[in-house]
C-alpha cells in the first residue's frame, strides 16, 4: 500500500531492508553452490512492473551484483506468486536463475522469458509433490520439462517449496524424470 499512498517511505523501507537482508545473508553464504534469494512480495500478482521497477529492481539489482562478486555464485530468485506481468523487469537485475512458482504458466513463463533465461520449478507443492501419486509427479515433472526445458535453461524443481510432509517416493519420482531428461544447460 505504501508503494501508493507514500512512495517516499517504502522507498526507505526498501533501502533499509536491503541493507538488512544483505547483512544476514553475509552471515552465513560463505559456501554452497547457489546463493538462493526469496522474494515473497515482488510478484505480478500484487505489484506491476512499473512498480518493480520504482521499487524492487535497483535494490535487487545492488544484491545480486554485490553477492555474486562476494560470494561468486549464480544467484537464483525466487517470487511467489505469477511472476509474468513483472518477469522481464526481473531478469534485467542480472539474476541468473528465476525459480518460477506454481501459480506461473510455465509454457508462459518460458516464452516471456525467452530461451537464455534459466527457469527453475515449478511442480506443484501441495497438490502434485505432497498429495499426489508418484505416477502423477511424473507426469507433472515432464510435462514442466516439455513446456519450459525442452531446449535446456531448465532446473526442474517444487514450485515454490517441498513440503516437509512430502514424501520420499514422490521426490524420488521427481529426481527420476529430471535424471532421465537431463541435458546441458
């Protein structure tokens, strides 16, 4: 609301909060293959891209710079939410992978996105991963694989997150079609 009503302030509060996100990921990313950044709020489902662009893109932009010179790993963003209305505006911050969320078309996802872009999701967390079969993980993880990585520039991956009640057998399923489909991205 305030990206509306007071500008003035949410631009403070998102410098503030950059330098607090920024000092708390220094804390522990020393290490690791990834450095993985949730964004929660930046999504096409609650903002427009004139608005991630005001407010998200050149703090975002400062993090991902900062954290792959420091750190020197490929920086993956992830917005809940569909991302579509504000995804171009996200991947000129320099991001190298969007993990895209289960409420994103991902056949949409990868056209907005164009083939250089590397994708990362998006099966569904609750009804596919967590309550569903291993046959319909299967099938829900090629059919992820088929929309948005049938060229490669795709990590198949939960939308979202997995679960902690999900169950072996159903992440097992998942790693099977993703082992089985590997290519070169």
């Amino acid at each position: 609301m305030d990206t509306m009503m007071e500008p003035e302030l949410a631009q403070k509060v998102m410098a503030k909060s950059t330098e607090l996100v920024d000092g708390i990921i220094r804390v522990g990313s020393e290490s690791g293959q990834y450095t993985w950044l949730p964004d929660p709020t930046a999504s096409g489902t609650i903002i427009n891209a004139d608005t991630f662009n005001e407010f998200c893109s050149k703090p975002l932009s400062r993090i991902v710079k900062g954290w792959r010179h420091d750190f020197k790993n490929p920086m993956v963003y992830h917005v809940c939410g569909d991302t579509i209305p504000v995804m171009k505006e996200m991947l000129k911050t320099g991001i190298d992978v969007l993990s895209i969320d289960h409420a994103v078309d991902i056949a949409e996802a990868r056209k907005v996105a164009g083939k250089n872009a590397i994708l990362f999701g998006n099966v569904h967390p609750i009804t596919t991963l967590w309550n569903g079969t291993p046959d319909e993980v299967r099938k829900e993880s090629l059919d992820c694989i088929e929309k948005a990585g049938a060229d490669g520039r795709f990590i198949l991956s939960g939308g979202c997150e997995v679960t902690r009640d999900t169950t072996v057998e159903n992440v097992r399923a998942m790693v099977e079609v993703g082992e089985k489909y590997k290519y070169g991205a």
